[in-house]
C-alpha cells in the first residue's frame, strides 16, 4: 500500500486566501487592518528567515506587521519593554516573540509578559496552562501543532479514542501537540531521546507526530500499517546532488514509511506552510477579540 500524501502546501493556501477575505471584511467593518508585532532577539540566521517568512505571509494576507530586532546583548529588561510596547500598541493585536532566545535571558518572563489576549503564539504560560487542563480552553494554541491538528483532520483521522504517539517532548511542539491530541480524546503516549523500545510503542500507534529533530529517524517498519504520520522535522542534510548542496529532509524516513502508512506529510510541504498560517489565523483572531472587546 501506498500512502496518501497529506498536502500542506495546498492546505495552507486554502486557508490563507480564506484569511486574506476575513481580514478584508474585518478592515471594511472597522477601518483598520489586524497587526502583528514580531520580536527577534540576536542573529541566529534560522530565527531571521522564519521572521522575514512570518511577517511576509502576515504582508501577503493584508495584515501588518511590526517588526522590533533587538541584539544578541539585550537585557531582560530591554527585550521586556519591547513587549510591552508592544502590548500597549492598539495597532498591534498579536505578538510572537521568536524563539530560541539567547541563553543570558529568561524565556518564562518575556513570554509571560505578552499579553493574554494578544499571545498569537499560544505560548503564555497561562494558555499552555489552560491547554494541559481539563474544561479549560486557551485564548490561543500554539502555531505548529495546531497546524498538526488541521494536518490530521485533513487525512480524516479519527482521533476520538485513537493511539497516538507523539515523538519529542520540546516546549513549542511536543509538549503543547501531547495536550491537544489528549484534549481531543485520543490516547496520548509521548516518547522522547530516553524512552526505551521505541519502535515497540510507534508500533502500536493509528497517529504518530515526529518531532524529535533528528533527519529520518523513524522508519517505515516502525509503523502500524494504515497509521497517519505527521512530520514535523525540517533537518538540512548534505547532498551534492542537490545545485545547493543540501536538502531537507524530515523525522521520517519518507520513503520506507510511505509504503506502511495510509496517510503522510511531506517535508518540505508539510507542516511548515501550516505553522506560519496557524500564526496569521490567531492575529486575526485577536483582531476579532480586540475590535468586540472595545464595543
Ligand atoms: N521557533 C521555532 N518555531 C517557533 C514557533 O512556532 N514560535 C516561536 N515563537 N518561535 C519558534
């Protein structure tokens, strides 16, 4: 058998231009366009790209965005202020603050600072509070596994009562994609760099999410057959076939586990296209929330 391609690419341009028309109503309806504030601390050259990819999808749906690059030196304080100018902006209705942030400064606190209603990324710690609990409901959710979650709906997965495994236990995916397959009533087993028997629990799972970040880790006969495969990995291994010289490849071995799987992503043209628009679809959201709140 060979496995459903699960096309993220083209899921993500269905939902943007849905966005781009929700973001014209909402202009039409209250004469100013949603904003998002974007905070870059330092030059590591992955964070620069996924910003320059971020604010240009936000450009490319009618939402603006305001972009604050502080370097690599900057003070808690300093990157603090930010956000709350940020916070107090009413042009801002979003704010993402890149991350890794450099080691000197407090994750927690800068998060922490964002405002409630305008985490765009889902990761205040008290909406990843409300996600790992039970009747309780974030504002926001985080932007890659929420993209995840629409990954899954899209290959028809019924996760209602479903095994799902979920490789990688990072604060902004794994952790945050465990809470919401288990919100959505699936049985969650999450398994990380010391879980023992790997392959024996992938084994058992109908869902499996890689996101471990290491390139083609899990293979195809680790695989129930049928299971739906999300991966999140974007590993860059060299190829000197490739005019670049290198090429991405996923957590997944693609071409074993496309012939065991019933439905896969691919990488690239998986789940990143969906990160991005998962960001763009909660500054719309806070949009909404702001513009009723001020009725
Ligand atoms: N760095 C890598 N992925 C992400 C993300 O989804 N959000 C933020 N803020 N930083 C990231």
């Amino acid at each position: 058998m060979t496995a459903r391609i699960i096309d993220g690419q083209q899921l993500a341009e269905r939902m943007r231009s849905k966005i781009a028309e929700e973001t014209k109503a909402f202009q039409a309806a209250h004469g100013y366009v949603p904003g998002l504030g974007v905070v870059l601390v330092g030059d590591n050259p992955a964070s620069a790209q996924y910003v320059r990819m971020k604010r240009r999808a936000c450009e490319a749906v009618g939402i603006t965005s305001v972009g604050q690059y502080l370097p690599a030196n900057a003070t808690q304080e300093e990157v603090e202020a930010v956000v709350n100018q940020m916070n107090a902006d009413p042009a801002v209705h979003g704010i993402l603050v890149q991350l890794p942030l450099p080691n000197h400064l407090d994750e927690e606190a800068v998060l922490r600072a964002v405002s409630l209603e305008k985490d765009a990324d889902g990761l205040h710690p008290i909406n990843i509070g409300r996600l790992a609990m039970k009747g309780r409901d974030p504002l926001f959710t985080p932007a890659t596994p929420t993209g995840c979650m629409y990954l899954l709906e899209e290959a028809g997965a019924k996760l209602e009562g479903a095994r799902a495994v979920v490789i990688g236990r990072s604060n902004i995916v794994g952790t945050p994609m465990a809470l919401m397959l288990m919100k959505a009533n699936a049985t969650v087993t999450v398994c990380h760099s010391r879980t023992r028997d790997m392959q024996s629990i992938v084994r058992e799972a109908d869902i499996v999410v890689a996101a471990i970040g290491k390139p083609e880790y899990v293979k195809g006969d680790w695989l129930k057959p049928g299971a739906i495969v999300i991966d999140v990995g974007t590993n860059k291994i060299d190829d000197p076939t490739d005019s670049r010289g290198y090429r991405f490849v996923g957590d997944v071995e693609f071409a074993s586990a496309v012939e065991v799987a019933g439905a896969i992503t691919k990488v690239p043209g998986g789940v990143g296209p969906m990160t991005i628009t998962m960001l763009i679809v909660n500054t719309l959201k806070a949009a909404q929330h702001s513009a009723r709140s001020a009725v």
